[in-house]
C-alpha cells in the first residue's frame, strides 16, 4: 500500500533537491536541498513556500533556462526515451524531467545524464 507519508520522508532525506509544482506553477512540495539550490541559484528564499507561485519570484527563473524549461516540460509530454534514442539527449547533459499527477500537480526533477 502507498503510504504518501514515507514518500514524502524519503524526499526529505535524500541529498538532490526535489520540488514539485501544480499546472499552474505553485510549490506543492519543496526538500531542504532544493530551497538551498533555489537560494544559491536564484536567490529564492521562500519560508512557507507551498502554495507560492515559482513565477515572479525571481526573473532568472522566470525568463531563464529553468523556467523555460519547466514551461516546456508542462507542455510536451515527451518521453525521454525518445530524445535518447534521437540524440537530442546526450551524456553529461542537464535533463529537466517532469510527471503529471492524479491530483493535478506535476513534479521537476534535473539531473545530469
């Protein structure tokens, strides 16, 4: 049985940021790495940020490669398989992969391919 409760422990616990965001770009769930990335990064400093919008709280996100590519991961639905086998993913590459959840919330995860 899925216990959401350990799921989101196990998020808490791990080193790499994770956050999720809902269709419209709030913060449904932020771990402590991914605040210090978004600080670090962006200077993004969000003390109760669930249910904060990520756009317009910095321009760097917003206009940037981050926001471009949440933006374009909310949109295209595509399988990373296929930008694999095609090329358009190589290694060593930055990914920005997304997921649409049942509960209209979507998650970002970036990791280096």
């Amino acid at each position: 049985m899925f216990d959401a409760t350990r799921s989101v422990d196990l998020l808490d616990r791990i080193g790499e940021g994770v956050f999720g965001l809902d269709r419209d770009g709030r913060f449904a769930y932020l771990n402590a790495p991914a605040r210090r990335l978004l600080h670090g990064m962006f200077g993004l400093e969000l003390p109760d940020p669930v249910g904060c919008l990520i756009w317009g709280q910095s321009p760097a996100i917003d206009a940037g490669p981050l926001g471009r590519a949440l933006r374009r991961a909310a949109a295209e639905h595509l399988p990373v398989t296929a930008a694999v086998q095609d090329g358009r993913i190589k290694r060593g590459d930055l990914v920005l992969m997304e997921a649409m959840g049942g509960g209209f919330t979507w998650g970002a995860a970036l990791v280096r391919w």
